[in-house]
C-alpha cells in the first residue's frame, strides 16, 4: 500500500494529496492511483465537500467549453454531440464471470474480454486533460441508507451535473472510513472534436462490473451512460439489494395529504411516457424524488428514501400550462444545466413544444442551425433533440418536501403504486387483495404500450417489470423472487396499487383527464388508512362511486357522473384475459427462472375471473360485484 500512496504524491498536489489520504480507506487510493496509471492525465484535481471545489468544478466547465453560460444567472448550456444523445443500450453491458447461466434477456457480456477491452481503450485517454475525483453519497448521508461513491473523470459537466444531481460524500466517506462499502465511476469523454465533443463514439462503452461495485464509461458525454450515480449505479445497487435484502425500484417517493394534516407516503414506478414525473410532480402533494428509490424494513414497515438529490428531467414539451412548477425553475435563478436544446440569438433556451415559437436559428447539439437544417443523411434537424435535458436540484421545485428529501431515516411507505400505459384492460386504480398479489399481478406483470411518436408503431405491449427491466443487473426471476420476499415478516406491509392514465372507450377516447391522477392518489391515501371501503373484483379492490364522485368535487371541483364512473370500472374480463395468456407465456418460455409461486398467482386470478364471467358476463359494471 505504501507504493500506493508513494505513486499518489508523485501525482498529486500537497492540498489533493492531503484531501486523499485524509480518507482512510486502502481500497479508496488504490481505486483512484490505478486510473490514474490507466488513463495517464496531465493532471487531477480531488475535490471535498468544500464549496468552493464546487465551484472550481462549475467554472473550469466554463473555461473548458463544456458549458456556455446563458442570460438567466446560474444557468448553463451544454452540447453532446450529434450521435450522442441518448442511452448507449447496446453497449451498456453487464460484466458476466459465467455467461451458460446468464438472462439473455439482461445485456451482458464476458467479463475477462470486456476488462482487457477497457485498458485498451482507457490506455492514455485522459492524455493532456485534467482528471478529477469526486465524492458523493447515494441517499441521504449518515444513514443506514448511505451509499458513498467516488466519481473519477476528466469532464467538468459530469462532475458539476452529478452536484447538482447528488449529495456531496466526502464526510461520508470519512464516516465510514476502511469499512466503507462503496461504488466506484470511472469515466473519460475520450479524444474531442474541434467542438468540444467526443471524436471516437464508435469505441463508446459503459461496463458495469456488479462484483467489485464498478462502471467504467468511455467515449461518451451524454448523461445518461456517463453520470455514474444515476442509473448506472442502479444496477450496482439493485445488484447490492438483491443480495443483502432490501429494494432498489425506479420509482418516485412522494406525501399525498389526507384529512386533519395527514400525510401518507407513496413510491411508484412507471415506465417511459407513462406519468411518473408529472404524478410526483402534482403541485398540491409533496415530492421527495421522481426516479430512484431504496426501500428497507425498519420494525415490520417498509421505509424509503429518495437516493438522489436533484432532477435530471427531459425538457420536451415543458410548458406553462402543464408543468408550473418545472416551468417556473427554468426562467428563474437557481443553478441549472439545459442540454441539446436550441440557443438562440437572443442566448435564451428553446425546445420542442414549450407552447411558445420557436426562432428560425441559433445553435444546438448539430451547431449552428436553422430551420430546415439536415443532416448527412438527409434528415431534418429539429431545433432541440426529442431526449434534451435539464439538471436542477431538487430543492429548486416548490412542491419538495425538503425535510424528508434528507432524512436519513427515511419515510415509512404506505403504498407502492405501478403504472403503465393500457388503452383496453386495466381500470384507472385498482388495489391488490395483499402483497403477493401486488408484486405479481401489478408490478411483476406491468405491461406497457408504446407510441407512435416516439416507436412509429402504436399499441405494441413491452413487458416491463416493475418499471426496471433495462436496469435489473440480476436475472429477471430472481428480481421477483427478491421482490416478493420483501414482503416477508413485514407486520405493516404496504398496500400495493396499479393505475392507468390511458384507458380509452370503444370509440379511441380517453377516459382520464391529466388532473384525474391527483383524484386516485388522494383515493389510494384514504385506503391505505382504512377511511373507505372498496369493491371486491378479481382483480383486486377497486373505489365506490361515492367516493369517487366527492374526491372528483373537493379535488378537481368537477362532477363525476355515474355513467361515466361505470365506463371508467367496468371490468373487461376478456381484455384481462389476454392478458393472463401473455403472461403465462413470458414468464413460461421468456424466463427460465419464474418462481413457482407466480405461476399459481396467474392462475387464481384466472381462475376468479372465469367464474364472473359465467355469472356477470364479459364487462360487468362495478357495481354489480356487490350484490
């Protein structure tokens, strides 16, 4: 280890050195002195808690070009480049020992090939840049919750986004010191064009090593492959969970108020385009996060965290109307990064839908644009990308409950809600007869459709459980089998929910206004307190018109006609049918691992809707199950 610390001084300056060794953590410097040796930097810049290394990170963004300052104080621009705006899937892998027993349906690949391909490319690829190291902390900090993380690379914009996006560690790291078990980010921007952005995107790779809690991403800017915290340290930490007992979901966690002050807390998870954002985002209720959460037991009740600290939102179709309080944060002082939106001459940001028009040109992620603009294949070049971005913190949004964002004890979980987009089966809320079921039927079965305008092919359902499939580091059925045995030993488990935003008539129309959501949160709050009572249906407890009808008036001020209730909890018993026969499939020939337990869950649920059909028909009213 002395050799270690010998190699470290020989790099470092006095002041880093010192912030470096002050941590006693071996594991730590070892980290850090081998990507030094890997990636060979002029030189390293080791950051602490300080703010003023926080802002040395904001500025040296700035002077490198990274960021572009814009006319509302505290916020930046910054461009990745034109075939860097998304998600690398194909070449986000799972680093894998043994690849016989392997899910083909989770993207891995060999362990040994894809490390000795990392030093290849990683070889001097932070030659005269500055490389520097930074610590955060996954959760609140001095929590049983507590993830520290170290963050190594040479791009000034990945270490200023993830202190807007995280809490700062290096306390953390001091508290727990050699013991620490900790997430490692290793990450270069790689050779740059004359603008700035990553040359060499053919050799971009993120490679997740979940044994020794590792990411190392190359060749890349976008945030998505190169925040290390965010949802590359979720497959870490799901990965982590699995293994010790406890959850990592991607879902919010959120207060919805009830009678006489009451606030009851919720997690939920949604895939893409289905509502999560703008459920945690609800003006009237209390967000704590709209993405990550880590679930433990704490004396037979489940409690949650928000593991990040900011809002790494998409920016498309942000408007006034539909988003105030994300509307508001974007024309306001506060500290925020816009990426590969349109700048305009006036050096204001424009993007997509934002209900106001759009100037003729300026410059975006392609460079100077103007309207009409292609690229080399001919494609039209919208102002700002369809995936363009903003990182703010969380403490920007009127709605954050602040004191519980922090809390190193969490907030005890009343309910976990799962939502996906479903034209023709799934009632708008619906609750779980108990756990088991919950887990199963609504989180393990979530089924989602795709879009036309974002696939080209609607209505097209894409398994998806529990919202997480693109990030479950684990085999699929060994992820529900970790979720169900959550459950175990729990005095007070959480009610378990499912809700759809999207269900349509026979005619195409949607059922649901926007606003309605806030009526089923505020309906969920009540159940999961026991102040109302609910129907009986085969597919789990569903609301009373009463109820309905005067949450629809105190929450929305609208009538809610019975008619229109009926239409909305009729149950399609064939649709739900279908249902069951696709998921038997998946989870018979898809997965090879299904716990056996699933299987008899299907096959009760089919079981209770069959014998409603013979008695009530295909589409029973909702109230008929009371009789």
């Amino acid at each position: 280890m002395s050799s270690v610390l010998e190699f470290l001084g020989s790099k470092l300056a006095t002041g880093d050195l010192t912030k470096l060794t002050a941590i006693p953590n071996p594991k730590l410097h070892e980290f850090i002195a081998n990507s030094i040796r890997l990636c060979r930097p002029d030189s390293v810049k080791v950051c602490d808690d300080s703010d003023a290394d926080a802002d040395y990170v904001r500025q040296r963004a700035i002077t490198g070009g990274e960021e572009h300052s814009l006319n509302t104080a505290g916020h930046t621009v910054h461009f990745d480049g034109y075939n860097d705006q998304a998600r690398d899937k194909d070449h986000t892998l799972i680093l894998v020992e043994d690849q016989a027993t392997w899910d083909t349906n989770l993207n891995g690949t060999d362990k040994a090939a894809a490390l000795a391909e990392k030093d290849q490319i990683m070889s001097g690829i932070m030659e005269g840049k500055e490389l520097i190291v930074r610590f955060f902390c996954l959760g609140p900090t001095n929590s049983e919750f507590s993830i520290p993380a170290v963050q190594i690379t040479d791009s000034a914009y990945v270490a200023h986004s993830e202190d807007i996006l995280y809490r700062r560690g290096y306390a953390e790291f001091m508290r727990q010191g050699a013991d620490a078990s900790f997430f490692k980010f290793l990450h270069s921007a790689g050779e740059l064009t004359e603008a700035g952005t990553t040359k060499n995107v053919d050799k971009r790779r993120v490679y997740i090593d979940r044994e020794d809690f590792t990411v190392y991403s190359m060749n890349t800017q976008y945030g998505g492959n190169t925040l290390g915290l965010k949802k590359l340290a979720m497959r870490l930490a799901i990965y982590r969970a699995v293994t010790e007992g406890w959850l990592t979901e991607h879902m919010l966690v959120m207060g919805v108020k009830g009678p006489n002050g009451r606030v009851s807390h919720f997690t939920g998870a949604f895939p893409s385009m289905c509502g999560k954002t703008s459920t945690a985002m609800i003006p009237w209720e209390e967000m704590i996060g709209d993405d990550i959460a880590y679930l433990r037991k704490r004396d037979g009740k489940i409690y949650g965290v928000n593991v990040e600290a900011g809002m790494f939102g998409i920016i498309l179709g942000i408007n006034p109307e539909d988003d105030p309080l994300i509307w508001d944060v974007l024309h306001s002082k506060n500290e925020l990064i816009v990426s590969n939106i349109l700048v305009a001459e006036d050096n204001n940001p424009y993007w997509l839908d934002m209900g106001q028009p759009i100037p003729e040109k300026g410059r975006n992620h392609s460079g100077q644009w103007f309207a009409g603009k292609k690229d080399d294949a001919g494609k039209e070049i919208p102002a700002s990308h369809r995936n363009a971005r903003f990182t703010v913190a969380l403490e920007a949004l009127q709605n954050t409950d602040v004191e519980n964002l922090h809390n190193p004890d969490g907030v005890e979980v009343k309910g976990l809600i799962y939502g996906g987009r479903d034209s023709d089966t799934s009632v708008p809320v619906v609750q779980a007869f108990d756990w088991l079921h919950g887990i199963v039927m609504k989180g393990a079965s979530l089924e989602s459709e795709t879009t036309a305008a974002t696939l080209g092919q609607e209505g097209v359902r894409k398994f998806n459980p529990m919202s997480n499939l693109d990030f479950i580091s684990v085999p699929i059925g060994q992820y529900i089998q970790a979720n169900i045995d959550f459950g175990n030993d729990l005095s007070d488990p959480a009610s378990i929910f499912a809700v759809n935003y999207f269900i349509k008539d026979k005619e195409g129309n949607y059922l649901n206004d926007k606003t309605d959501k806030g009526v089923w949160l505020k309906w969920m709050e009540l159940r999961v307190n026991g102040d109302v009572e609910a129907i009986k249906t085969p597919t789990g407890y569903i609301p009373l018109f009463e109820d309905i009808k005067r949450l629809y008036s105190e929450v929305l001020s609208k009538e809610l006609t019975h008619e229109h209730y009926v239409k909305m909890f009729t149950l399609r018993i064939p649709e739900n049918m279908a249902r069951l026969d696709r998921l038997d499939q998946i989870f018979s020939t898809r997965l090879k691992d299904t716990p056996k337990v699933v299987f008899e869950v299907l096959k009760e649920e089919r079981k209770r809707l069959v014998e409603a059909q013979k008695v009530l028909g295909d589409y029973p009213a909702p109230e008929r199950f009371l009789a």
